[in-house]
C-alpha cells in the first residue's frame, strides 16, 4: 500500500511544475483544508473548465481507513 501511496503523492502533481496537477490542470488557489486533505480550484488546460479537486492525505492513515477513503472518492 505504501508503494500505491507514493505513486499517487508523485502522480498528483508534475516534479517539473507544481502549479500543474495529471499534466491536465492548472491549480489556480487552494481553496480549504481540513482533516482529510486539501481542495483546489483547478483549471482544464484544454478546455478551460474549472472544477475543484480534493487530494486526500493517506500518509498517515491506516489501511482501513485509506479504503474507506478509495470507495468514497
């Protein structure tokens, strides 16, 4: 799990930019925190739509509670 955990973390942001998210989005502000994670207004690079993503924190929850996080989502 630690290993999915990782990829996810590096995934979500591009190492060259991280105003970028999946090579898809621009963050453009976080706009909340909480317990589980933050939220982010994002832009579509292509489409220019705007949506709001939340990146859930995994890194310190245990098995069962990061599934519970999965079927959520």
């Amino acid at each position: 799990m630690k290993d999915f955990d990782n990829k996810i973390k590096d995934d979500f942001f591009n190492s060259d930019d991280k105003k970028m998210m999946n090579n898809k989005y621009l963050v453009l502000k976080s706009i909340g925190k909480g317990s589980d994670g933050t939220a982010y207004l994002v832009e579509d690079i292509q489409c220019k739509s705007k949506y709001v993503i939340k990146q859930i924190d995994l890194e310190n929850k245990n098995d069962k509670e990061k599934e519970k996080s999965f079927v959520e989502v």
